[in-house]
C-alpha cells in the first residue's frame, strides 16, 4: 500500500514539474538548440552550405577561445575580444550619456510647452526617422577624427527617442496631479520637480532604454568604418576571410545588448508603482 | 419649513457677517469650437453653457451637499470655488474676498483619490504639509502628518505606496492630505463615487466622525442621497444641464453628533429622501427626453 502511495506522489510531483510553464519552455528551448547545432554541424560537414561555411564545432571552440582570452594586444588588427568589446562599450557610455543630457532636459523644456511642443515636434519628427550613418561622412568632415566621429553618431542616434518620449510623458501627465498641486498652491518649480519629472519617469526611462538599444545596434556599424572595436573587429574578420570569429561576435554583440536592455528594464520597473505590469 | 426656494436674487443681509463662501451670479460656459477650418472639417460646435446663474450663500461650519443628475455642473461648479476653473461670469467671495484662483484655504478631496504614485502615504501627505508651511520646522510638520494619518486611521501603512492600499484606504490618504493643510474649507468631488457599498459607509462614518471634531465648512458633491442626508446641514439639488440652476435648498435638521440609524429614524428622514428621490428622478428624466429629442 504505501509503495503504491510513494509512486503517485511521486508521479504527481514529476507532473508538476513539467507542468509548470517555464519548465516546458526550457525544455523547447534547449531541444530547439541541439536540433540546430547538429543541423549546422552536418550540414557544414557533408559541405551541403556555402564554401568556407564554419562548423557548429569550430565555432564554439572559437568562442570558448575568445571568452577565455579576451584581453590581450599584439597591434590594433590583433587585439582580443575583451579590448573591443571595452572600446565599443566606451564610445556609446560618452555619446548616450551626452545625448541623455541633451534629450532630457530639452524634452521636459518642449513638453511643459505645449506651444514649444508643437512647434519644435517637426524637427524631432523629421530627424528622428534618419539612420544615424547618414551623419557618418558629415561627422567625419566636421570632425576629422573617428573617435569623435563615432561618439557623434551614437550621440545623434541615440537623441531622439529620449526627447520625444521625455516630451510626451511630461506633456501628458495626469491633470489630477496637477491639480492637487493647484489646489496647494505649488510653484511652478515645485510643481515641476516634485510632481511632473516624477510622473513622467516610467516614459523618461522608457525612451532611455529605446536609446541605448539604438546606441548598440549603431556603434557596430559605425565602427566597421572607424578603426577598432567591434564592428572593426567584424570588419577585419571579414577581411581575413574568417567565419566562426564573425559568427562569435555576433553572439557577444547580442548577449551585451541583452545585458544593457535589462538594466533599464529593471529601471523601468523601479519606477512603475504598479502601473503597467 | 425646512425647504425653501433659492430662486430668491436678493442676498439675505442680516446673515452677512456669518457668510463664509458666497457665489454671485456664477455662470460657465464652455466655449465651442468654431472657425472656418472646423466648419470645413464639420468639427464645429456652439457654445456650451454648463451652469447659469448660480447664487449661494454657506456660512462657516456648515456642511453642504450638492446634488443633481449627471452632468448638471457639479464639478464646473466645485472647480470654480477651488480655483481650478474660471467662472465666464460672476464671483466667488470668500470671507467678501474674491477669489480666483486656487489656495491652500481651500483643501480638495478628489473621486479619483489623485495621489502620487511614487510618493508613500507619509510623502504624499508631507508633500501637501511641506508645500503650504514651507517654513514650518520638520518637527511641526512631522508632527501635522503623523496627527492626520492617525485621524484618518492608517496608522502603520505610512511607507506604502498607493498601489499597495484598497480604494477606500487611498481615499483616506486622499482626506488626510486635504485636511493636513488646515484649510477653512473642505472641498469633496464625489469622494466615494468609485467605492464599493460597505467601503463607502465606512468613508460616511469617518466623515461623519472628523467633521465633528473639526467642523469645517464643507462642500461635498455626491449622487447618493442617503450620503447627503446623513453628512449634510443643506442639501443643494440641482437641475439638469445645460444651463443648470439651484433648483432647490433643502435644510437638513437632524442632531449632531449623528449616526446612521438615528438619522434614519428621525421624523423627517423619509420625507425628505422622497423630496430628494422625486427632484432626482424628474430631473434624470427630463435628461434621458432631452437625448431623445433631436
């Protein structure tokens, strides 16, 4: 009798466990991956891609070989992953942090206006759809230094949906909250400190984190053409006519920008109260 | 008689000197939208007159309902005495003062509890203290916040965030923050309009309990007529928008302190919930006739 129990339990509890949902997904998700790999692997086996396609395994040591030796300097063509990853990393910290000086102030000063809003909404709409590597040539003609050519860029690209999302949360914060600001006779100061910066929060730091996932889907590009980091990196890759160390820094380019958007998706949470889940 | 009618123009003067808030001639009218380009586009619309001609005298430490069909301008009206709204025409005197824009003399209790967010029951009172008293030492103030969060019975929910409470809770935020202010009037935009029934009593209660130990003037709006007659001196019954009028004043004489059964047990509890029942009804009806004519 009591084996018997012992077994339902124990089968409920294995029931359990693939019934819950994250479970399942991980289980999908991991089975999905092997299928690939081997598909990849295969497939570059019996040569069934196109010449020079790297296999699954080569590439993964490549990318155990970068991981574990990623700083490291024998001449700008030959630096380790760690060293372009800090070089890319920096130039987007200086033009986002500049671009987010610029953006939010200038979007709360546009969206307590709603005169300045409508007049000055134009030139955000019309630059805010133009890829940032239109500005690359004029950059460099201004500049004539691909470092601060490359600063420049992220700074243009990563401006715009800070500005009009900081201008629109601040234009469209809860009339209630202005009101009970009314109603204790705030000042204007007051009022826009304590109760409309607050309020406009979750939009301020939803348009930061739209920025920064422009900054780094940019500075790769931009950098193909500027000398280093790790676009440089892919670029000169390319060049060498290597596969599997392209392959590995597409991996790393997306893990960071994973890295990056789940700061500000913990920020955004920081500052939801409840709102939105 | 305890009714009477306010169609009256002339100011009753030998009550002058109690007068607290007295509304002369008070009109609004919402402008429509007009121009060519919204005649074109046919988004024109004509003027649209909320509230005509209202006149009302409350003397201090009176409580006084306003009641009426949905949309009569019970809110235009409560947002022209607390400044938040401007009247087209007439004047709102306060103490024989004009007034015309918000103050701190005048606290404000929204339906829509309006509180910060990001603030805790403790900032979001603070706020309002810090505001008004701005050179009051913190030990005072502390002191203010810490008297009303007990007044209002949220004791110990001082660091949560609104998100964390019940309606009725954050509508107890909501009056402890009006009355941490110490205004001379208490101004209440359908305070328990979003509550639940037994919620709502409770809030009745509080109300009821505060008002008595402070007796402030109070201006409350509300659709219930049980909540009037329970918290009210006067009972002001609106008629139908647009240009809605004082239709008439009910006075209401039960004893203070009151509870709630007694209220309901006093002679003329039924008979003047039927007048209240019956202006009520005529006027909603004469609103759903007015939407089906074209």
């Amino acid at each position: 009798m009591t084996v018997v129990r012992e077994n339902i339990v124990e089968n409920s509890k294995e029931n359990k466990l693939l019934d819950n949902e994250n479970v399942r997904a991980l289980l999908l998700f991991l089975l999905s991956l092997g299928i690939f790999l081997a598909f990849w692997e295969l497939g570059a086996n019996l040569k069934i891609f196109s010449k020079g396609m790297p296999t699954a395994s080569l590439t993964l040591k490549e990318l155990w070989y970068w991981v574990t030796h990623p700083f490291y300097k024998n001449g700008p063509n030959d630096m380790g992953i760690g060293w372009n990853l800090l070089i890319s990393l920096r130039r987007v910290a200086i033009g986002y942090t500049l671009a987010s000086l610029i953006a939010v102030p200038l979007g709360i000063l546009v969206g307590i206006s709603k005169v300045a809003f409508k007049a000055f909404n134009p030139y955000f709409q019309l630059l805010k759809p133009v890829s940032p590597l239109a500005w690359l040539p004029l950059g460099l003609y201004i500049f004539r230094d691909s470092e601060v050519t490359g600063i420049f860029i992220i700074t243009i690209a990563s401006i715009w949906p800070t500005l009009t999302n900081t201008a629109f949360g601040v234009a469209n914060v809860d009339s209630s909250y202005l009101n009970v600001s009314k109603t204790l006779g705030a000042s204007r100061w007051r009022t826009i400190f304590k109760v409309i910066i607050p309020a406009a929060l979750p939009n301020i730091i939803s348009g930061l984190r739209i920025s920064m996932g422009i900054s780094w889907l940019v500075i790769v590009a931009a950098e193909m053409l500027l000398g280093s980091g790790l676009g440089y990196f892919i670029w000169n890759e390319w060049n060498n006519l290597y596969i599997p160390n392209i392959l590995v820094a597409i991996f790393i380019i997306g893990i960071v920008g994973i890295v990056l958007d789940q700061i500000f998706a913990y920020l955004e949470k920081l500052v939801s109260f409840g709102k939105q889940s | 008689m305890s009714t009477s009618f306010s169609n009256r123009s002339t100011v009753n003067t030998d009550s002058v000197s109690d007068t607290q808030i007295s509304l002369r001639h008070i009109s609004k009218i919402f402008p429509g939208r007009k121009g060519w380009l919204n005649k074109l586009t046919r988004q024109a619309s004509s003027d649209f007159m909320a509230i005509e001609d209202i006149n009302l005298d409350i003397e201090h430490n009176t409580f006084v309902s306003i009641i009426g069909p949905s949309g009569c301008g019970k809110s235009t009206l409560l947002d022209i005495i607390a400044g938040l709204s401007t009247a087209t025409g007439g004047e709102v005197l306060i103490n024989g003062q004009v007034v015309d824009k918000p103050g701190p003399d005048r606290g404000m209790v929204f339906q829509n509890y309006a509180l910060m967010p990001w603030m805790t029951v403790l900032d979001n009172i603070k706020f309002a203290v810090e505001t008004v008293f701005p050179k009051m030492p913190a030990k005072q103030q502390q002191r203010i916040i810490k008297e009303n969060i007990q007044l209002v019975g949220l004791t110990g929910a001082e660091k949560k965030h609104p998100h964390e409470l019940s309606g009725g809770m954050r509508q107890r935020v909501g009056i402890a923050r009006a009355l941490a202010i110490n205004p001379q009037i208490l101004l209440m935009d359908e305070p328990f309009g979003a509550l639940d029934a037994l919620t709502r009593g409770f809030l009745q209660d509080e109300i009821e309990r505060i008002w008595e130990q402070q007796r402030k003037t109070a201006i409350m709006i509300t659709h219930s007529i049980e909540e009037a007659l329970l918290l009210s001196d006067r009972i002001i019954m609106m008629t139908k928008g647009p240009a809605a009028r004082i239709d008439q004043i009910l006075e209401v004489p039960f004893p203070r302190p009151r509870d709630r059964t007694t209220v309901e047990s006093h002679p003329d509890y039924l008979r003047l919930k039927k007048e209240m029942e019956d202006h009520l009804y005529r006027e909603t009806r004469a609103v759903e006739a007015a939407r089906i004519k074209p």
